[in-house]
C-alpha cells in the first residue's frame, strides 16, 4: 500500500523541512556566509527544482521571488526564501488536507 504525503511527512512536514537545515560555520569572531549543508541532499535536490518551477509558473511563489530580488537580496538568497515559503505553503495544505488556493 502505498503511502500519502501526509503520511510519510509526519503532521508538520518535519521529513522535508529536515532537507533545508541551515548549518553556521563561525569560530569566535569569524562569522562567514550560512550554507544549507546538513539535512537529506536528495529532499533539498527535489524542493530546489520544485521552487524554480513554482517561480517560473506559480503567481504566489514568483510575486515573492521579484519582491525580494527587487528589495536587493541576492538571486540565490531569494530562490532558498522562496522554496521555505513553498514549503510552509506544502506544510499547511497537508495539514490542513485542503487543495492549492491562490489566496
């Protein structure tokens, strides 16, 4: 039998939120950029590709990506801010076992 989404990401979507963990690499008062290097390589592959789609044909997810990039944020920066925001979006649908609604 085969297994939901909702199922396999648990309630809060932890299996996937688990792909995206931000690792800091500072030492006293050396404080360097943040990379995302911990968490599963191959959720964080999925929900990257996912993101730059849903920029390019998602109304929502592509208003937010040109506001940030217009505010000054880097174009990486604001893909990583994009697929969170896609994610809290995933997040509440499976929680809420609802459809996609624009607003």
């Amino acid at each position: 039998m085969r297994q939901t989404a909702g199922e396999r990401t648990g309630a809060r979507g932890e299996e996937i939120s688990r792909g995206s963990r931000l690792v800091a690499r500072d030492s006293g008062a050396f404080r360097d950029r943040r990379m995302i290097v911990g968490g599963r390589a191959h959720v964080r592959r999925i929900l990257y590709m996912a993101t730059v789609a849903a920029i390019k044909y998602n109304p929502v997810i592509r208003a937010f990506f040109h506001r940030l990039v217009a505010a000054g944020r880097p174009g990486k920066v604001a893909v990583i801010a994009a697929m969170r925001k896609l994610l809290t979006i995933l997040n509440a649908m499976l929680r809420d076992r609802r459809p996609w609604q624009i607003a």
